[in-house]
C-alpha cells in the first residue's frame, strides 16, 4: 500500500475527500457484521474492495478497523484476504487495534482449510509489532510441522519476519535449528529453498556476535550440503535454483574433481531460458575455475553463446543487464574482428580495446598472438596502432620480448608515419637493440632523416633510442649517436635540445653514469596510470551477476555493510578475524576496521563507537582511541631526533627529463642506502586512510614468498609481529586462505616522512603483491627492498 | 535475492499498485523513482538506465505497455534476476488479466495483490508460475473488453493484416471463463524471428543473424502433455569453428548456434528426432530461445546509388527487390535515409503506379522516409529517387514485419497433443512472423 502521508499530499480532483466516505462505509460494515443473510458475502465483498481501494490512493481507514475485523468472520477466502490485506496495512500503526486481529488470525492458522492457515500465519507474522510476538510463537511452531507443505513454506519465511522483529525469541525458539531440519528433510523443494534463504540471512546477521552462527553460516558451505542442492537442483523452481546457485559461488572446491562434478552437475543450467539463471551459473563456473588457468579460458569459451542468445532474447532492460555483463567479460575475438574492418575508426578503437584487455588481463598469450597478427596485416593503420600497443605491453610483460621483437624487427620504419607509432617502434629498437640485429642501422637511417622528421616526440625517442643502442652496441652507433646529438642540440625544439645537451654533458662526465640513467635494467610497470584500477576491476569481477557489474563499483561503494548480502565477497575478505595483536613494549599496532570504503573512499566520519560494538568478533575491529593515538604521535614526531643522518634521495633524479618521452624509466637507484625506519612510529588510522587516499601509488611489485613464509602465515599475527620486528607496523589486516590483505605503515627514523604499504599475499600462489605510497616518493624503492627483505625472512628460523 | 517492495507506477506517475515487502526502503521511494526516471540528466532525451542507485536504494524498472514495474532493494543482488523477476510478475498479471494497462489494473487490483503476495514472500520470489498461482488465488479476473486496447504484446503483430488469425485470442484471461459459458480448448505457438542484416555498399551481406523464439499459450484445460516435432536437419552448436566462417558451410539443414529452453521442457527425444515435449503451463511463455548466423536469404535486397548531379546535388536510387514468395506479403514497410544537415531540400519520384506509398523528408533530422503500407513480390516496386542532396549520406534502414514467414527454415512439423478422448481436438495455431530488428545497408 502507498503510505497514506505521501499520497494524500497529491489528491486528485476526482478522488473523494475521504471523511464522509469512511464514515458511510463505517456503518455499512457494521450493519454486515453480524448478518448470516444469503448473499451478504457478495455486499461484504463490494465494502471490502471499496475499503482497499481507499486505502490504495491514500485515504486514511484506519478507523473501519474494528468493522473489518468484525466482517471477517466468515469462509469466504476472498473476503479473508481482503481482511488480511488491510490488517496488515494499518496493524504496525495501531497496536491497539492489531491486538483485536491476533485472536481472529489465532483462530484462522487453526483452520481446516490449510489455504486459510497459511494465508492467516502470513498475515500474523506482518504484522511487525514487536509486543505481540510471543502470540507468534505457537501459530509458527505448528505451522513449521503442518502437514501441507503450503502452510509450512509461509512458516519458514514467518520465522524469518519474527527474527526481524525480535531476533532473541526467534533465536530462544530454537527455531533456526527446526528450520535446519526441513531444510534437510522437507519433501517440498519450495519449503527447502526457503529454509536456507532464511537461515542464510539469520546466520549472517548472527554471526557478528555468535561464534555458533559464524559455524552455522560456514557449514551451510560445506560439500554435503552443497551436493544436496545441486544434485536435485532441478526439483527447484527457478527463483531457488538461483538461490542455490548463489550459494554454490562460496563453495570453496576440495580439488579438481570437485570442480568438475559441480561443473557437469550445472553444465544444462546454461541452457536455461532464465536469464538469472544463466548468470548465477557463470558466475558458478568462473569462481570455480579461477585457480585453473585452462578450464577458465574454455569456460569463457563455453558462455559466450548463451550469453549471447540471452542479450537477443530478452527485453531490453534484460539485455541491459547481460551486456553489462559482457562488458566485463568482453568477448575478445570479436573485437579482433574489427580489427580488419573498412572503417578505420573502428578498426583502430578496436585494436586499442584489445590492448587494453592485454595490459588487464590473464590470459595475455593469446593477446600477444592476435596483437602479433595485427601486424602481419600490413595496413598502415593497424600496424601503427599496434606497435603501441606491443609497446606498452612489452613494458608491463617484458617476457614476452622475445616473441614480439622477431615480428617488429620485421616491420619497415618507412611504412610508418603517425608519430606516436614511429615513436613506439624507436623505443623498441632502443630498449631491444641487442636482439634485432638490423637496430643500429635502422636507426642510422632515421637519424640521417633527422630534417625530414616534423615530430618533436619522434625526436626525443630517437635521441634516447640512440643512446640506449649506443651503451648494447657502441661500435655500430657510435657515429649515428653523434649525428643524433649534434642534430638535436641544434634543434629548434627547445625540450629536443635540452635533452640532447643532457646526454652529450652527462656521456662526457661518465658513460657509465650515463648508462645507468639512460638505460637503467628494465622493470615490468605493473599499472598504467591511465587504467581503472585493477583491484576495483578485480573486485567487481568477484561480484559478478550483482549490481557491482552494473554501476560498475564494487558494492562496498554503493551499499551498507549491513545490505551487502549474506555471502558478499567483500564481507568475507573481513570474515575471518585476525584478532588485535598486542605486544607490550611498543606502540601496538593499530587496527580498525579496514574495510576498503573506510580505507580508500569514505570521508565520512563513520559511528565509531557503533562501529565497536556491533562489530565485536568480526574482522576488523580494533581499539580506536583516535586522541590518544595522535598525541602519542605528537609525542614521537617531537622526540625524534633531527639528525640528517639517512637521507635516501638519491643523487640525481633524471625524472623529469626523462619523463618527457619514456616516463616508465623509474628514478635510477643505484644501490640505495639502506633505509633506516623508526621502530616506534605510530600513525594515526585516521590519518592512514587520509594518505592512503591523496597519494599516488609510487610503486607497486610483486614478489615470491618462500614456502616457510606460507606455513607460517596460517596464524596471520604472526606475519604482523614480524614485520612490526623490523619497523614496519600493521595497521590493519584480513581475509582468509588463500587471500590475505594487510595495510603496513612504516616511518622514516629521521623524520616524519611515511610510507604506507597495500600487502596482498595469496597463500596459495605465493605471492605478495604490494602497493606503496610514501611521502617521500623518491624513497618508496629503498623502503620496497627493506619491506622484501622483511618478508623474504618471514617464516625463517 | 531480496526484495524490499514493488509498485506499479502509471505514465504519469500515479501509483497503480504498492506493495512493501521488507519495510527498509524509506517513504517516498515511488516519488523519487519517478522523478529521476523522469528527470534523468537534463538532456530530456536521455533515457534512465533499468537500474540505477538514489541514496543506497536499488531502483529496478521495465516499462510495459506504458507502465513502470519497479522493484526496490538495498541489497546487492543480481540485476538479471530482478529485471526478469519484473518481466514475469507482468507475463503473469496479464495470464490474469488477459489484457495489461492502467485501465485493467485498477479494476482488479485486489487481484493484483493477491497475485502479489503469493510471488513474492518478505522479499523472497516464491513462484512466477501462473500454473501454480492458479490454486493460492481466488478473485475472479474482470476482463475488460479488448476492443478498447492497443495490442501491445509480440503476438500482436499477428493480428495485422492476416485474417486467418483470431485477433482477440491473444487478450484471453488464461483463468476467466468465458461469458459465454465454456472455452475455447485452443493453444497457440507462434514462431516469432526477428532478423538484423547489414548490407555491403555493393549488396553483399556483411553480417546476418536471427534472434527467434517459440512462443506458447495454452488455453487447454488439463495440461496434456505436448509434443512438437522441430526440422529433423536441425543441427545445434557450431562445433569449434568461429562465428565467422559460416558462409564456407552452406551445407544443408538449419544450425542454430545456440539456444534455450524454458524449465518445462524434457529434451529426452531431442537428440534422435528433435521434439520437445512438454506439459505447457498456462500463460503465455517462451518454449525456445535461439539465435543462428547461419547464412539465409533476406527478404529485402537493398541497392542505393548516389549519382552527383552537379556541385550541390544529389541523385539517390534506392532498389528493393522482394525476394520471398508470391504468396507472401509484407506489411509496415519504412525505409529511412538519414541525409547531410545541410540538405536544404528533397523531392522524390516513385516508381510509376506505387499505390499506397509514402515519401516524405523531415526536415529536424533530416530524415528520408518512405514507407509502404504492404507489398508482395509482384506490387514490389523496385526504386524511388530522391534529388538534391549530396554525399554523406545513410546508410539506409529498413523496418517491416512479414507474417506467415519465416527465414530460417525453422519449422514446427508437427504439435501433438495428447489426447484425452477421440473427440477431443483442439485448435491449434501456429503461426510464423519475420520482423526486422536491425535492417541496414550501407551506401
């Protein structure tokens, strides 16, 4: 019903004022109330339609109440429903007036009609007034055992509506443990589906502050349990099957076997004319075979058509929803199409869709090799966008240089004329010089055609390509690099110039200082600053078929904690407690609730003290005495001695230079001095998430963790407890085998100058990925090798 | 999967029908779904998305004859699953209803939410089935007269021009008898194709694909068992070869490349002989989904010249050549040819004797039309010209809808239905369109 306060804010012209009506019907009622009359069920009905037809465009009735009630004395189920309908409306705010429906309502679940039993427990369990439940109690309790299933499928989702209302009687009812049984025996599959909605959501909700109820919600994922679903999945309807299906995404597989029963089990679901349950089986398939690198690319194979007959067969809004789906998965042969069209524009966005995938994505050996084929197509076009591509991507694979410089070498310099593409391929002869044996002369030639060459970009990479080649093979470019300098120091370009001068007086002081600032070793970037970031990419991928896909945003973005959903991916990085460590003779380490939109995003001044006690035994919560923290960093701010003594800029910082063309070079850091970090820093969590947002990333790598560090990560406290042993404190931390997530910050001894690293280690790859942000930017690679030296000790005796 | 609480909302925003299922979402959500539905960026032609998010609350729409089918959540559920949810409750309130608009609603809304409350139970969707509601609800439909309606639904394309169809038979209340007094055992099957081509600039077919869906009402009392025999050449699945190269493979037989099929079918026969069997539900739903980019022939050949006629002008020929047989006639034709901005004017010469044609050119988008109200293969007229605009023009479109044809070779062969006593033999329809989704050929 619309609320009645919202809709008689518009009243319509036609619409009746509502006073006299009301009071018509009142005694009309009345005078039906007690009438045994033939016929008088048919002039029930007309008041009762005329009373909810009020009461649908928002006039108030609430004071037929009593009459309706009255009325409903009867076994006409139509007038029942009609009654019911309207008690529930107008119960929550009467609470006066619902006592006078509980008696009647009582009587109707005793009924021999078990329609009207269950039309009357449903009626009694909206009723949502918390100081009648205990008259819910009896009507559920038998209805849970009726002997039609209709009557026990209301009971179920009543026990559901009572939790909401007063979750300490559901839960002293021992209801959830009855609702566990029929979720196990119950012959009706309607009655099962139920059960474990409802119990899902109980658990959740429970397991905040029940360590019963975190078990529970654990052992609805348990293999047993799952197989029951999906072997009879098909006695479901479709709604359930989703249901199930949903909860078969948490299922964490016990081996490879498991995976493909479960996957042979649901193979037909794709062929559902659902839509909804298409996507929860995808959904199903992807999450099962994320750890399988081959089967997760067939699975991608596998879904593409039905997803594709989905997109045409559906409404449009439906279609709406499965290519946003797509979007995300992007089906990638068909972009490489495209890639061949007549229309250049879109030949050419194509081939940069294709790169942007590659520079994302898993699987970048087929990438490679389309990209690779792209340029045996000899169209200017095509080959000029690619060699960017191949560009770029070489720099974040480097491994794969082998494969691309045979096909590159290959390509004529002559047939290329768009700047950005001749620029890519100059890096490429420069960064690779050593493996295309035709590098030097090539170049030659370009240089000898310095005058002809309008691009200042152009230049610059060739000044630097020249000097790259000229430290792999002196030699053979000797001569052309000085044409090149002498060239480029006359130029008119003022930043051609200036590098050429840079070069020319840096090769003069040093060649080997020069080498290395010119053609420092190689490192793989690991993000682009122009790509989304690939933790949110990767985060919505983990909510794929929600609306995360849709709005594209995680749904920590855009949700409460509280409506995330029983099995949120998000929740369970948290779901597992690493309990606050505590050690005496320093700052503890502080941790609060890291959740990311905390970390990253939210401004917002959340309810802290809310926040602690609701919150108890979930993952992260911490003491958060955000005053008492902060004068204890005054303190060690003050007390820090001002000594210059470990300064790590290092001593010359070509960055800027540089940056002009190849800004991906990192600052040279010819073995930095070791840095030395404060033991006793302490940082305000507050301000932690505050740094964590303005700055940039200044280095993101990945490394190995050697096997002793993954046995002993099975106590996570303990990798904190080691760090904090080499002066890199842990500010917060969660997740659960194989992902585990730590925020460590850490403090330069001399001053107060932070770095603030993203800790990412998957058990099971072992791997730490890590992302670190520091004040001192020029600094964040020393402070990198002391975190890598750290970590590769964890676990060490 | 939960629900916070659906509303029906008219064109104007009135509500039609509200229920709260989770009392979570806060007073006024009808109001501030319509407004941003209303007011979606300031650009008046933009469209809001089915989804989008006001202050933590989920908005889920489909727009259904004009009206709004709006679900609320805060929940981060799958979107698929509401948006079909939304379709559904609507497929089932017009099983009821037999027809679906403002009108119908008000008359039966204690219906509707007696329809209401049994789909969906505290959030939780319960069943969409009209089949299983048929035993939870009680009120008797009021059926409105159809003839004031628009036809909205796929199956009314039917209705145009063939005569061999029952017009109202798609408006029926799957559950109301008939005044008359019994009704008619009947069920329909319609194969409905819709076709999307796009045209070289020399005519060669660049991309072709065929979204196409079985369609079934049953207005059988009972629920016999049915069995429909699909072409025994019909082949599903491409194997491991790409979408692409299908025109190297012009063997016989239909291959769809994929399809679906609705819960109630058993497939057991499928592999041998290619029926589906089926105790259909009542309601209207689809048996089949499939899609094929199997090469067929279109029935529309469009050739576009464009001949300069000195600096500021333009000659512009189009050519559509009917290519489907004679006994077949298409209706609602319209071809569209977006012209430069700057075309100042157009005029046109039809084909001599083009009866019942249209040309016209609408000067805000500078838009060519010209449409034919039905053609068959002999009235086809071959060209038209238009004069006085130059290039950068196109590419031409096409819409039309073409009954009792189909192009993919799809066939019902037979629909058997299981018999209850020697008299008993239903109507059965089975009826074929062919529509175009996407019909464009480039110049």
């Amino acid at each position: 019903m619309p609320p009645p306060a919202a809709s008689s804010r518009y009243p319509s012209p036609s619409q009746p004022s509502g006073k006299s009506e009301v009071t018509d019907l009142k005694s009309q009622l009345r005078q039906l109330a007690g009438s045994r009359a033939p016929g008088v069920d048919d002039s029930k009905r007309d008041l009762f339609k005329k009373v909810i037809s009020y009461m649908t465009i928002g006039i108030d009735v609430s004071s037929v109440f009593g009459e309706m009630v009255m009325c409903s004395a009867t076994s006409d189920i139509v007038l029942k429903k009609m009654c019911y309908l309207y008690v529930g409306n107008y119960a929550k705010g009467n609470p006066d007036l619902s006592l006078l429906t509980i008696n009647f309502l009582q009587r109707d679940c005793k009924d021999e009609d078990p329609m009207i039993r269950g039309l009357a427990l449903r009626s009694l369990c909206s009723l949502r007034v918390p100081n009648l439940v205990e008259y819910l109690l009896g009507p559920l309790g038998s209805g849970l055992k009726d002997n039609n299933s209709y009557v026990r499928t209301i009971a179920v989702t009543g026990v559901l509506k009572l939790y909401h209302i007063s979750a300490s009687t559901c839960i002293d009812a021992e209801f959830p443990a009855t609702l566990k049984s029929l979720m196990l025996h119950d012959s009706d599959a309607q009655v099962v589906a139920n059960c474990l909605a409802a119990l899902q959501e109980i658990w959740s909700l429970e397991a905040s502050h029940s360590e019963e109820a975190c078990r529970e919600k654990e052992s609805l994922l348990s293999k047993p349990l799952i197989y029951y679903f999906l072997n009879r999945i098909k006695e479901f309807n479709e709604w359930a099957q989703c249901l199930i299906l949903e909860l078969a995404v948490k299922y964490v597989p016990s081996d490879s076997n498991d995976i493909f029963d479960i996957m042979n089990l649901l193979e037909d679901r794709l062929q559902h004319a659902n839509g909804a349950v298409v996507l929860a089986t995808v959904k199903v398939f992807l999450q099962l075979t994320l750890s399988m690198t081959d089967v997760h690319q067939q699975v991608y194979e596998r879904i593409k058509s039905p997803l594709l007959t989905l997109v045409s067969s559906g409404s449009p809004e439906q279609s709406y929803a499965i290519l946003s789906h797509l979007h995300l998965l992007v089906v990638l042969t068909e972009l490489c199409e495209y890639a061949a069209n007549v229309d250049i524009e879109i030949a050419r966005e194509s081939i940069r869709a294709v790169g942007k995938i590659a520079l994302q994505q898993y699987d970048v050996n087929a990438i490679v090799d389309r990209l690779l084929q792209f340029l045996e197509m000899e169209k200017d076009y095509v080959t000029a966008e690619t060699l960017v591509l191949v560009k770029d991507l070489l720099r974040k694979h480097p491994q794969w240089s082998h494969d691309c410089i045979s096909v590159v070498g290959g390509i004529s310099s002559k047939n290329i004329q768009e700047p950005k593409a001749k620029a890519a391929l100059i890096w490429m002869l420069g960064e690779y010089a050593q493996d295309m044996s035709d590098a030097p002369y090539i170049l030659e030639n370009l240089i000898e055609n310095w005058e002809e060459e309008h691009s200042a970009e152009v230049r610059l990479h060739l000044l630097t390509a020249a000097m790259k080649c000229f430290f792999k093979r002196a030699p053979e470019t000797q001569k052309s690099l000085g044409i090149a300098l002498a060239a480029g120091i006359a130029d008119f370009h003022q930043d051609v110039h200036d590098r050429a001068l840079f070069y020319y007086r840096v090769l003069q002081y040093d060649v080997h200082v020069a080498e290395r600032v010119v053609s420092p070793p190689q490192q793989a970037v690991s993000a682009f600053a122009d790509t989304q970031s690939s933790e949110i990419k990767d985060r919505i991928f983990d909510e794929f078929n929600s609306l995360s896909v849709i709005y594209q945003k995680p749904s920590y973005m855009f949700t409460d904690k509280e409506h995330r959903g029983p099995f949120e991916f998000s929740d369970e990085l948290g779901s597992t407690s690493i309990t606050p460590e505590v050690s005496s003779d320093i700052v503890p380490a502080q941790q609060f609730e890291a959740n990311d939109k905390d970390l990253l995003l939210s401004t917002d001044e959340k309810d802290d003290n809310k926040g602690l006690s609701s919150n108890n035994g979930s993952a992260y919560t911490a003491p958060y005495e955000s005053s008492n923290i902060s004068s204890q960093m005054q303190e060690l701010a003050i007390s820090g001695p001002a000594a210059s003594a470990t300064t790590t800029q290092s001593s010359f910082d070509f960055d800027d230079l540089l940056g002009l063309g190849l800004s991906t070079a990192p600052a040279p850091t010819p073995s930095p001095p070791l840095l030395k970090l404060n033991a006793r820093a302490a940082l305000d969590p507050r301000a932690f998430q505050q740094k964590w947002r303005q700055l940039p990333i200044s280095l993101s790598q990945e490394y190995s963790v050697n096997p002793q560090g993954i046995a002993a990560l099975t106590v996570p406290q303990s990798l904190i407890k080691h760090m904090q042993s080499h002066s890199i404190h842990c500010i917060a931390s969660g997740g659960q085998s194989p992902n585990f997530k730590f925020f460590f910050f850490a403090q330069k001894e001399a001053e107060p100058s932070d770095y603030l690293t993203e800790c990412i280690i998957n058990s099971s790859s072992a791997k730490a990925q890590i992302k670190v942000k520091a004040d001192d930017q020029s600094t964040s690679q020393a402070f990198a090798t002391v975190f890598e030296t750290a970590l590769s000790k964890f676990g060490m005796p | 999967m939960m629900i916070s609480q659906f509303f029906v909302l008219s064109q104007r925003g009135d509500n039609i029908v509200f229920r709260d299922y989770r009392a979570e979402v806060p007073k006024g959500s009808t109001e501030t779904f319509f407004r941003k539905v209303k007011f979606w960026k300031e650009d008046a032609n933009a469209e809001a998305p089915p989804i989008f998010n006001v202050d933590g609350v989920n908005y889920f729409h489909v727009k259904v004859v004009g009206l709004y089918f709006v679900a609320t959540t805060r929940v981060n559920v799958s979107p698929s699953l509401v948006l079909e949810l939304l379709q559904r409750i609507a497929r089932v309130i017009k099983d009821y209803l037999g027809v679906l608009n403002e009108d119908s609603f008000r008359k039966n809304f204690v219906l509707v939410y007696e329809l209401l409350d049994e789909v969906i139970d505290f959030g939780y969707v319960q069943t969409t089935s009209t089949e299983v509601l048929k035993s939870y609800v009680f009120n008797e439909p009021i059926v409105i007269a159809p003839a004031r309606l628009q036809p909205i639904d796929p199956a009314a394309i039917f209705t145009q021009g063939a005569k061999r169809m029952p017009g109202t038979a798609v408006t029926k209340s799957v559950v109301a008898n008939d005044p008359s007094g019994r009704r008619r055992e009947e069920i329909f099957v319609d194969i409905i194709e819709k076709i999307s081509v796009t045209f070289s600039s020399s005519g060669y077919i660049l991309t072709s694909e065929i979204d196409g869906t079985i369609q079934m009402k049953s207005y059988l009392s009972g629920n016999p068992e049915i069995r429909i025999a699909l072409n025994e050449d019909l082949n599903i699945g491409r194997g491991g070869r790409s979408v692409y190269d299908y025109r190297s493979s012009s063997g016989s037989g239909v291959i769809l490349d994929d399809c679906n099929f609705h819960e109630s079918v058993r497939l057991d026969s499928f592999d041998s002989d290619r029926t589906l069997s089926l105790v259909p539900p009542d309601g209207e739903f689809p048996v089949m989904n499939y899609r094929m980019t199997q090469e067929f022939k279109p029935p529309f050949h469009v050739n576009t010249l464009i001949e300069e006629a000195g600096r500021l002008k333009a000659e512009v020929i189009i050519k559509i050549r009917a290519e489907f047989p004679s006994d077949i006639i298409a209706n609602t034709i319209t071809v569209q040819m977006p012209l430069p901005n700057f075309t100042s004017r157009a005029s046109f010469e039809l084909e001599p004797g083009a009866a019942g044609q249209k040309s016209d050119f609408k000067e805000t988008n500078k838009m060519l039309e010209w449409s034919l109200k039905k053609a068959s293969v002999e009235s086809f007229p071959r060209s038209f010209m238009v004069s006085n605009i130059t290039k950068e023009a196109g590419p031409v479109s096409m819409t039309f809808t073409i009954p009792m044809y189909n192009v993919s070779k799809l066939q019902v062969k037979y629909l058997q239905i299981a018999k209850k006593s020697s008299s008993y033999n239903p109507y059965r329809w089975v009826r074929y369109v062919t529509q175009a989704n996407s019909y464009v050929a480039r110049i």
